[in-house]
C-alpha cells in the first residue's frame, strides 16, 4: 500500500476529485495548507502599500492506495492538477505498512 500526498492549488480541488473517482478511489482528506517552493511567495499591493506574500493558499490531498492502484492515481493528480503555471505543486509517495478500519476491524487492502 502506499500514501500518496498532492500539494495544489486549491481552485484545482474538483478537477482532482473528479479525476481520482474515474479511476476508481473513493476516499481522501482534504486539508487546507500555506507554503511555497521555488516561486518564493509575491507582493501585493493594499491601499497604496506593497506587503510581500510569502506564504501562498494551497491545498494537501492524502489518499492511500493499493499498489495496483498507485500508476492511475498518480497520473490523474498529475493531469488534473497541471496549469502549466509555476506553483502547480508537489506529489510525495511513502509506504503504508499497515491500514486498520476502526469501525469494522479490517486491516490491509480491505480496510482502504
């Protein structure tokens, strides 16, 4: 089993949803986060003044899935979640070494 967490840009959230359920996930977590990478934030002009806005809205996705689900859901975070625009983001994948549904007790793929 693996977890995989997507950083993208909020407005991008249904399209990604969208995308995860036609290939078949059901469940994920949604958590709203502020950060930036390589793009180092921007200025904003307020009333006449410049403040610098460092850390940007984003959006971190957590699914976890099977290994035989891991190519399909990659590939559609991937081209749900693309502008093409600086700031699309970032997918992680870690190993899951076990899963357990509180209410029924299932462990493993089944529990997922």
């Amino acid at each position: 089993m693996k977890k995989i967490e997507a950083i993208i840009k909020p407005f991008k959230l249904d399209e990604v949803k969208e995308a995860l359920h036609a290939v078949g996930l059901q469940g994920m977590t949604v958590l709203e986060a502020k950060g930036f990478g390589r793009q180092r934030g921007h200025t904003e002009l307020y009333r006449g003044a410049e403040y610098i806005v460092d850390f940007l809205p984003k959006l971190k996705i957590e699914v976890v899935v099977s290994d035989a689900q891991l190519e399909a859901a990659v590939n559609a975070i991937t081209k749900s979640a693309h502008t093409g625009k600086i700031g699309d983001g970032k997918i992680f994948v870690s190993e899951i070494t076990e899963v357990i549904r509180i209410r029924t007790g299932e462990t493993g793929d089944q529990a997922i």
